[in-house]
C-alpha cells in the first residue's frame, strides 16, 4: 500500500526537514531518501564506503550516517 502525505516532518540528529513524502511498503527498509530530496539540497559530500551524506546549510554540515 502506498500514498502521498504533504507537510511531513522528520528529524535525523540534528536535521529537521519538512516535505512531501510518498510511502511505499518495502519490508525491512524504515525509509529511503529520494532524488527530490537530495537535488533540493544543493552541493553534498558522500561516502559510500563509510556510509555518511554531509549537507552544508547555513555554515553549519550536518552529516547523516548508515549503518
């Protein structure tokens, strides 16, 4: 089952985001962060081997982590 959802509001550590979302039934996934998401972002940094996505907002980075 999946829907779309407006003004939805999460928080990672320190990271706040407000947005449109569209859920989607994966299994074992909580939630994947789409193309949308990342182009509203601007210049990011990524480290597919250490898992990291850094964001520079406002001279502050945030850096969301995998496991």
């Amino acid at each position: 089952m999946w829907g779309g959802h407006e003004n939805v509001r999460f928080q990672l550590g320190d990271y706040h985001l407000k947005t449109h979302m569209v859920t989607i039934y994966m299994g074992g996934c909580d939630m994947v962060l789409g193309v949308e998401w990342i182009q509203s972002l601007g210049p990011i940094t990524m480290d597919f081997k250490e898992l990291y996505l850094s964001i520079s907002q406002a001279s502050y980075t945030h850096t969301l982590k995998g496991f």
